[in-house]
C-alpha cells in the first residue's frame, strides 16, 4: 500500500500543473486550430455540409485569434514541465500568423476557382495545420517541440505546394520543397544533437544560460 501510494504521488507531482488555468490557456490556441482541421475534414463528408467549410475556416481562425488575445493579459503558462511557454510573445506572434493564415486563405481561394473539382477541403485543412506549427514554434521551450512545430509547418507546406496534382509544375515544386526541407531538418537535429551533447540539455533557458562566455 506505502509503495503503490508513493507511485501515485510521483505520477501526481509528475502531471502536477498540466492543465491548471496557465497551461489550459497556452493551449487553447492550438484546440481550436486543431478542432479547426478535423471540422473541415468531417464536413466535407457530407456535401450539403461542405459550403460551411469556409464559416468553419473563419471561426477557428477567429477563436485562435481571440485566444491569443487573452493571452496576452495573462500569467505565463507553461506546459509539460516547461517545453512550451504561452505567454505575451508567443500571443503576439501567434496573432501575426493568423493574419497571415486569413489573408492566404482568402487568396488561395481564387486561385483554386479555375479548377472543375477544387481540393478545398484538403486545403483549409493543411493551411490551419501550418498555422498551429507556426504556433507551436512561437511557444517552444525546447529544441525538440520546436522540431514537432517545424514539422507540423513543414509537411503542409509540401501537401499544399503539390495539391494541384494535375500540373506537373505543382507536383515539381512540391518534391523539391520536400527535398529541400528533408535536408533542412537533417541540419536541424545535427545541430540539436551537438547542442545536446555539449550542454546536457535540449531546454532553451538551460541554454540561454549556457551561452554565457565560457560555458559552452
């Protein structure tokens, strides 16, 4: 009995603090890009559903937005023992790139209407997927959530690059972004392991600390 009630106190000293107001509020802004892709997926299932994916495009946009925002004004929240961080700048960045997801929204759109069957769905779900690794960067607090957000970023990009499948230019352009990227993050994980084996650590504060003269 001592031993299984010590295992639950270091289970509950371990997850201590995961979802307390802070850290619900760092989240809240990547909930809603990601109820945002699974909402464009599931409605395109239905086609009297699917002229409501652009309401549905808007709306988790808009929620991102108005998450961020109260963000701004509140504690820091930090998430899984500090590898993410939501707090002012995170917010701020976070806004700038729901600007930007809402303006390539609406110019996309354009540029699909000349097609006979328009990969919408598809679209509006990776675009939202590319914002939320835009956002999971700005509030990474290690060098391994970062890599999680520079992919969730990454692998829509190469989808979107390459979605009109019918032009040889799309699909050209999408393996060379891929490749392209594909080297990139190898470089990345170089760097991230020879920071790793220097340091000790993959934390950003441990290594804002250790970035000191001499101590690296």
């Amino acid at each position: 009995m001592i031993a299984e009630a010590t295992t639950q106190s270091a289970i509950g000293e371990q997850f201590h603090g995961l979802f307390d107001a802070p850290a619900r509020a760092a989240l809240w802004p990547l909930a809603a890009l990601a109820a945002g892709v699974l909402g464009c997926l599931l409605v395109d299932l239905h086609q009297a559903l699917a002229r409501a994916r652009g309401l549905l495009v808007i709306a988790a946009l808009a929620a991102c937005a108005w998450f961020q925002l109260r963000l701004l004004q509140q504690p820091v929240g930090t998430v899984l023992h500090g590898s993410y961080h939501g707090d002012a700048t995170s917010a701020a960045f976070g806004l700038l790139f729901v600007a930007g997801g809402l303006i390539a929204w609406l110019a996309s759109h354009g540029y699909y209407r000349r097609d006979a069957q328009p990969p919408l769905a598809e679209h509006d779900a990776l675009l939202l997927s590319a914002v939320a690794g835009m956002t999971l960067m700005s509030g990474a607090n290690d060098l391994l959530v970062f890599f999680v957000g520079l992919e969730l970023l990454s692998l829509p990009l190469y989808a979107l690059a390459a979605l009109r499948r019918s032009r040889a230019a799309s699909v050209e352009a999408g393996l060379k972004y891929f490749l392209l990227g594909a080297f990139a993050s190898a470089l990345y994980l170089f760097g991230a392991a020879l920071l790793y084996t220097a340091s000790g650590t993959i934390s950003l504060d441990a290594l804002r600390v250790l970035a000191a003269p001499g101590e690296l």
